[in-house]
C-alpha cells in the first residue's frame, strides 16, 4: 500500500499533454500524519495531469469511507467521501518562490519539478469530514446513536440550573 511519501510525480519528466495515475490509500496511509483522526481509512485516488509547457493543471478525484469516533456518543461512525480538487501548476522562474505568488490554488515547483500529492490527498480527504461527526438521524428524526451513552449523558447533565445571584443583574441589560 502506498505511504505518503512514495506518492510523487516527476512533473519536469512528463511529456506535454494529459497523464494520468491511479492509487489506492489505506490505513497504513493515514498512519504516516500526526494526529490522525480516523481510525482506519481507504480511498481510490484518480490524479489527471494536463500538461502544457511551464504550466500544467492537477485534478484529484477521490471517493472511500474513513472511521473515526462520533462526536456525541463516541461509538465508530462510518463516513463516505467523494472529492474532485483542482490546481494549478506553475514552475519556477529564476527568482520567483512560492511565497512571491498570491494564489493558493498554485503549486509552485521548483527545479526539481517533483509534485508530492500525499499530503494533498490527505488534506483534501480531511476536508470532506463535517466539523461535528455524530451519526445521522433516522427517518423519524430519532439519534441513532449508542442510547446507553445518550442516557448515561443524559443522566449527568445537572438536575438544578440555579446561577449565582451575583450575576442576575447581567440578564437585564439590553443590547440594542
């Protein structure tokens, strides 16, 4: 399986036109980044390059399923992606770096014209998880979530929601 660092592409070796590469990532993957958070993961990567003299176009296409933790009631919660991401592709010119150029969407490449697209897949596929992952509600609108830790949490929410008197003149001031 492939490792992060074993996807490269020798941008200066291709040949003007379209190129295309296929991969497949895993857990092994996912396990070469620091604070991953998914418990296991696999994806079929499409990568097309279309390359026209010093520039040159990246299309990322993905789709798989990654594991990881549900935010409310902590069982594993399946989630499926699919992705298509495009940039840019520039090479250097004598003094320009990547700093010079305002355009986040543009992969600067220098002399060496190699494109590591491992850590692209991999921020492009932690894009595609919601801020909150907890599991979708049924049809009725009910929490499929784990119910013994839903009624575990709810059992430790505080029964008396009395506040310090200190603070009540707080709840009359009107703001506009």
């Amino acid at each position: 399986m492939k490792k992060p660092n074993d996807l490269t592409i020798d941008y200066g070796a291709l040949s003007n036109g379209e190129h295309d590469f296929d991969y497949e990532v895993n857990k092994e993957f996912f396990e070469a980044f620091e604070n991953n958070m998914f418990a296991d993961a696999s994806a079929t990567v499409w990568v097309t390059i279309q390359k026209d003299g010093k520039q040159g176009q990246l299309q990322i296409t993905m789709n798989g399923a990654i594991r990881t933790l549900c935010d409310r009631c902590g069982d594993d919660i399946v989630l499926e992606f699919e992705t298509d991401n495009q940039l840019l592709i520039s090479t250097t010119l004598s003094n320009e770096t990547a700093e010079d150029v305002d355009r986040p969407e543009v992969i600067i490449l220098d002399v060496k014209q190699q494109i590591a697209i491992g850590q692209l897949i991999y921020e492009y596929i932690c894009l595609t998880v919601p801020m909150q992952i907890i599991h979708a509600d049924d049809d009725e609108g009910n929490s499929t979530c784990n119910a013994e830790t839903l009624k575990k949490l709810e059992n430790l929410q505080p029964k008396d929601q009395t506040t310090d008197s200190r603070w009540d003149d707080l709840k009359n001031i009107k703001l506009n």
